[in-house]
C-alpha cells in the first residue's frame, strides 16, 4: 500500500512511512505528545529485551536520550522501509524478542556513530541514491 502513495516535491528523501507520519501528525497535532510519549516508552522497553539500557560497547548508561537501538548488520534502512511507523517496528520488536535479540543492540550515540563511520554507512547509502 505504501508504495501507492506519491510524494510530494521536497519529500522525495523521505521514506514512505516518514510521509505518512508527517501526514498523520498535520491531521492529529493534539496527539503528537501523547504519540512521542508512547514511542519513547516503547523504546526503553526494547532495550529491557536486549539486557538493559546500557551501550553494549562501552558500558555508558548515564542518560537513555544517548542510546540508541542499533541494527548489527546494518540494515535500519530496511526496517524504515518494510514498518509503517515507528510504533509497528516497536511493536514488532516487543512481540519477538528472539529478533530483537538477534537483529539489535544497544549502542550510545557515539559508539553507534564510530561503528557508522567504520563500516561506511553514509556513503553506501550515498552511492545506493545515485
Ligand atoms: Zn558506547
């Protein structure tokens, strides 16, 4: 279904499932906070399933805002493709904790950034556009 919806100008970048939850906030700005609210929650409780909120590399685990859900085979671009919003992927992840244990980790932002920038994400993904 996703693939029928056509973007608009400046949202070419986007996924089809950031265009839709930029839709769905412009019709719903009331339940924004709410929304954020739940995300964050959900979250907190992937990292539970993966051993706690705490960077699997370095062991930072002073502020969660820093850490980061991180796909050990590199394939987030995937998952923002195949999972219609945040709380999809989420939800999928609570629901199959096996997955999670095998697709996930927990990273800071700056373990998640070095292990980015070792592998080349950014300019793989440049090179995929092209
Ligand atoms: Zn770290």
């Amino acid at each position: 279904m996703t693939s029928m919806i056509r973007p608009k100008k400046r949202e070419y970048h986007m996924t089809p499932s950031a265009i839709i939850s930029r839709k769905w906030n412009q019709r719903n700005p009331d339940k924004i906070e709410v929304v954020k609210q739940r995300n964050k929650n959900m979250r907190l409780l992937v990292m539970d399933i993966l051993g706690g909120r705490v960077c699997v590399t370095c062991g930072y685990d002073e502020n969660t805002r820093a850490l980061q859900l991180d796909h050990i085979d590199d394939k987030g671009h995937e998952d923002r493709y195949h999972f219609t919003n945040i709380w999809s992927m989420y939800s999928f992840y609570l629901k199959n904790p096996e997955i999670t244990r095998e697709k996930l980790q927990v990273l800071c932002a700056n373990c998640n950034t070095i292990k980015q920038s070792e592998n080349n994400i950014y300019q793989m993904s440049r090179r995929e556009q092209k």
